[in-house]
C-alpha cells in the first residue's frame, strides 16, 4: 500500500497489476502502525483503491500508520465479529488469515 508515499504508490500498484484498481468495488486490506497493531478494514461501501486508501490514511493516520496489503475484494469483502456483520454478495467464503510475528 505504500501508506507513507503520496506519489509512488499508485506507480506500484500498477507495476504490480492490482485488479480492477480504478473500478469501484468493496475493499479488503489490512494495515499496522509503528507499534505493530493490525487493523483489518473492510468496507461495504464501492470505491476504488485510491478512494479505499484516503479513506484509510483519513480514518487511521492518526495511529501512526506503517504500511498495509490489499486483500481479496468485491464480493469476498466479508467479516463476521462481535459487533460488525458484512456479508460482501452473500456467497461463503472461507477465508483464514495467520499473523506470526
């Protein structure tokens, strides 16, 4: 995500091939902060990943923001936990993700 580079993150993404990058999709990413906290952001909202990204810097900047990865998207932007429900386009999905620090 190259949170910290105003310029050289939208060059990346697309050296990188990022799908549907202009296309307005839901969006799945998780990013850390310099103490090495995660957040995973899952929006069910359609943007594109420069819209995703702002929304992001704007929301969590303030926590000191490293870095991040896009996950998988558009119907697959699901989340299931205590207090939030996104069902994405209602399909299962089994997603699992591993930390290890």
């Amino acid at each position: 995500m190259r949170l910290n580079d105003s310029f050289g993150w939208e060059n990346d993404m697309i050296l990188e091939e990022m799908p549907a990058y202009n296309e307005s999709r839901m969006r799945t990413a998780i990013v850390y902060d310099n103490l090495e906290n995660m957040y995973m952001i899952v929006t069910p909202t359609y943007c594109t990943i420069a819209e995703f990204r702002t929304a992001i810097l704007e929301t969590l900047g303030n926590r000191r923001l490293v870095d991040g990865i896009y996950l998988d998207g558009d119907g697959s932007s699901q989340m299931l936990c205590r207090y939030v429900r996104l069902n994405g386009d209602q399909r299962q999905v089994y997603q699992m993700l591993t930390l290890i620090q």
